[in-house]
C-alpha cells in the first residue's frame, strides 16, 4: 500500500507544481511597450513554418548550425541590421529563403519581441543564478 | 559535404528534424517491440489483442512514412524534437492506444505486489500521454502567445518525455537482468522500488535545470536544482555497488545482452556526472547552448537507451545460449567493442567543441570564427561517427539474422 500513496503523493504533487507553473510562474517579462502583437505573432509563425529551430537556439531550444537568436537583436555585434541582411540574402551556411519584405518585417519583430523578454538571458546572476 | 544538387533538397533544415524523428522512432518502437515481446511472458498468457498489436504496427509504420515524407517535402511545425505537423501528433497518440490496452489487458496489474519493472513501465506509457499532449499545448493562445511559457511547456513536456521512454527501456532491463541472473528479489526489494520512485520525481521535476536562464519564476529553477541533485544518491549507489557490479559483469561476460546491460552502466555512470554538473547553475550558465548539452544527449541515446534497447533485442534473439549463433556472437562483440570506443571519441568530441565555445564566448569571439576554431573536433566527430554508424550497422544486421534464426527454430520445435 505504501508503493501506491507514494505513487499518488509524487503524482498529486506534479500536477500541483505544473498548474502552478503555467499560472504563476511563467508571466510575461517583456516591457510593456514591446507586445506579442499581430506582426510578432505572424514572425513566430513563419519561424516555426521554416524550422529555423533546426540551425538557431531561442532559449537553448534548436539546433548548433546557426548562432543563438535569444539576444541577438539587442547584441551590439551583431543587431538587427545584420539579421535582416541574413534574412535577406543568407550567408555562408545559411540559405537563402527568399522572404518577402513584409515576412522579414514579420521575423524582426518576433525576435524583437524575444530579445525584450531576455531580461534573466542578459544577466542570469541577477535572477539568482 | 552534400554537392550542391542536394543541398537544396536534403538541406539541414530537413535532414535535422528527420534525424530526430528517427532517432525517436527507433528509441520508442525497440522499447514498444520489447513490450509486446515481454508481456506474455510475464503473464503467462498470451497477449489479450493480437490484432490490436498488429494495428498499432502498421499504424505506426504509415505515420511514419507519412511524416517523413512531410519533412522531404518542407512542411514543418517548427517545434524542438517534434518538427512534424501537429496533425501527426495526434496520429502519434492515437496508435499508442492498441499498446496500452494490452498491456493493462494482458498483465492486468496487482501493483500492490508487482516487481518494479510492471510500475516503470506503467509509469513510462502514463506520462508518454501526458508529456506527449503536454507538448503541444503551445496551440493554445495562452502558451503560445507568452515566450517565457511556450518555452518552458517545451523544456518541461521534452525533458519528461525523455524520462518517460527513459522508465520503457528501463523496466525492459530490469526484466532482463532478473531472467539473466534468475534472482526475482532485487526487482521487488525496497531499494529498488525508493531508486524507481526517485527516477520518478527526476522524471517529474528536474527538467528545469534546462531553464536556468528562461526568465521563470526562481522557485521553478530551484525546485529542479534539488531535484537534480537528488542524482547523487544515484552516483553514489553505482560507485557503491562498483565492485559488485564488475564482478557480475565478469561472471556474465559471455551473454552479449549482459554484455550490453554493462555498457549501459559505463554510459549511465558518465552521463550523470555530466548531468549533474550541468545542473549546478554556475556550471549550467557557461554550459547551455553548447555542445555539452548535446554531448548528453549523445550519451543517453547512444550510450544508454541504444544498449539497453540492444541488449533486449539479443536476449529475444537468445544469442549465446544456442550454438548456431556462437560466431554471430563473437562478431557482434567485437562490433560492440568498436561502437563504444568510437563512442566515447564522439562524447570526447562534442565535450571539446563545447568547451571551445565557452571560450569563445567568454572572449566574445565572431560565430564564423567560432565554427573554424572547433573544425577538430567536428572532425574527430565525423570520424567516429563514421565507425559508430559501421559497428551499429553490423550488430544490427546480426541482430535481425539471429532474430529470424530463433524465429525459425522456435517454428520447427
């Protein structure tokens, strides 16, 4: 009897913590003059749609081929002249997707929109850690 | 490397989500293989739905084509692992349902009294459906209109997920260590059942030393940093049972499933070292995003969930208990041999290229720049990739002969 009260214990408790999570621990941290607008929403879709992921990390999520994208917009290296001349031409490893204009509009936006979420991402040590 | 006639149609972009799928593939079809194999057996009755069986085959197998050929063609969903349409999602779910049935139907299980190995597997289908739903919860406006939620449903959903294939495969092993060494008490003893229920809580909760840096609540990062840490008692148990360990090892040596069984534990010891290191938020901040992490991952499906899904396919096959499989035997060992070293220069590799882009970082070198700098070990990758791929095309090719050797000898007995 006890394997099964620890069983429910361990699982009453997991599904506690993942409501909780999705309700209080996981608020919007952007700005609040930078929003997931209409613009941001259609970059994330044909971000999805193209798998960047495949090449490109947003918060350690995708793959190695292509830098991190998290911060990019605000990294003065790089910025958002450069990504908008990858996405207009692409690059040695890159290719070129041919987006339009009002798509790479689109794209800045959403990684825009990232960059401004990023606050733990720029300093983690801030946040504790 | 591709020419350029091909780099267009078989680009990174497509031939990177195919590799996931059919590394997800192979990880869950040789555990369900394994299932369907092993429930009879443990109940001591035949499977309650055959045809159910053979649905879930032939529905597993047409979803895949399917997906792939959606891949081929460049229609994604964008998403981290799962970078198929949603649609094929629901498909994915939806031919599981014939597993479970027989499982519960056929063992019908009294958990009060089962072994350890019945609750892992019940545990693994259970939180398959939940983490695998889970993860597309991004369709709903809620998640996915909040990057600080959709990333983490990502992290959270992915990083059980492993863990529920992880409880498939390893309730397959246990199952197999107790048939090899004839001793039923170890499966049913306390110490087995508080390490499956402290897998479980990792399964549960230690997902979040993925998202250190995702601006979450603090208290989602600290809960994972206990948890993780709760690995420790797993470290110390195996330095603990070292001893004990190898001398079974050497006793068993000559069954090539106990044989794979102990390079599991070689992988299992290394991967959590690396595992808990990368969950010490100093270590995790320089860490993440490199190929460190990829390096863990490498070793968990190659090093541990690969041999272990190797070592129940060579007890079905009963290589080395029958004399028409002796040379077979001694062939997949050597092949065996030549996977985990070149194995290992692979996990080297990938340790190396990590380490070189943390340096990188730090001295903010250009990403161009920080691709040249790692070429040696992205080249020592494709070397011993080269031989993993050699080796593990060999032992499969003996695995599937000596399958259709018991096969027929079990037909004509």
């Amino acid at each position: 009897m006890l394997k099964i009260y620890v069983f429910s214990t361990l699982f009453a408790a997991y599904s506690f913590y993942t409501v909780l999570i999705y309700l209080t621990g996981t608020k919007e941290t952007a700005p609040t003059n930078i929003s997931f607008d209409s613009k941001a929403q259609e970059g994330k879709k044909i971000y999805q749609q193209y798998n960047c992921a495949s090449c490109h990390q947003l918060y350690g999520l995708g793959g190695y081929l292509g830098p991190e994208l998290t911060t990019d917009y605000s990294n003065p290296e790089r910025g958002p002249l450069l990504m908008r001349a990858f996405l207009e031409n692409g690059g040695q490893r890159m290719p070129n997707f041919h987006f339009s204009k009002e798509q790479i509009d689109c794209i800045m936006s959403y990684l825009r929109y990232v960059d401004a979420t990023a606050v733990s991402y720029k300093n983690p040590y801030r946040n504790g850690y | 490397m591709l020419p350029d006639f091909l780099k267009e149609s078989f680009s990174f972009q497509r031939s990177r989500p195919l590799h996931v799928y059919l590394v997800l593939s192979w990880i869950f079809t040789g555990a369900q293989g394994g299932l369907y194999y092993y429930l009879p057996r443990v109940a001591g009755k035949k499977i309650a739905w055959p045809t159910g069986a053979w649905m879930h085959f032939y529905l597993q197998l047409v979803i895949s084509v399917l997906i792939m050929a959606q891949l081929f063609m460049g229609k994604f969903g964008g998403r981290e692992y799962l970078e198929f349409p949603p649609i094929y999602g629901v498909l994915v779910l939806l031919s599981w349902v014939p597993l479970v049935i027989n499982f519960f139907a056929t063992l019908k299980p009294r958990y009060q009294e089962a072994p350890v190995y019945i609750w892992s597997w019940s545990t693994g289908l259970l939180f398959f459906y939940i983490t695998y739903a889970e993860s597309y919860l991004w369709l709903i406006d809620y998640f996915n209109g909040n990057i600080v939620r959709d990333t983490t449903v990502q992290w959270k959903a992915l990083g059980s997920m492993v863990g529920s294939w992880n409880m498939l495969i390893y309730g397959t092993a246990m199952y197999i260590m107790e048939k090899i060494s004839g001793n039923q008490k170890p499966n049913r003893s306390a110490l087995a059942f508080s390490f499956y229920f402290l897998g479980m809580a990792n399964l549960m909760f230690n997902w979040g030393h993925h998202t250190y840096i995702v601006p979450a609540a603090p208290w989602v990062k600290t809960i994972s940093y206990f948890i993780s840490m709760t690995e420790l008692f797993i470290l110390g148990n195996i330095i603990w049972q070292w001893k004990k360990t190898i001398q079974k090892a050497q006793l068993h040596y000559h069954l090539l499933s106990y044989r794979l069984l102990s390079y599991a534990d070689f992988w299992i010891f290394l991967n959590l070292i690396l595992a808990i290191i990368i969950s010490v938020p100093a270590a995790n901040y320089y860490t993440h995003g490199t190929h460190i992490t990829v390096a863990h991952a490498m070793g968990t499906t190659m090093g541990i969930n690969t041999m272990l899904l190797l070592a129940s396919i060579f007890y079905i096959a009963k290589i080395g208990e029958s004399s028409p499989h002796k040379r077979s035997e001694k062939w997949a060992g050597v092949l065996l041999l030549i996977f985990n070293i070149a194995l290992l220069f692979f996990w080297i590799a990938l340790l190396g290229a990590g380490f070189q882009k943390i340096s990188n970082r730090a001295n903010q070198v250009v990403f161009a720049e920080m691709m040249n700098q790692s070429a040696p070990y992205f080249k020592l990758f494709t070397i011993s990739g080269v031989f993993i791929f050699g080796a593990l095309l060999g032992v499969l090719i003996i695995a599937i002969r000596s399958l259709a050797k018991t096969k027929k000898q079990i037909s004509a007995s």
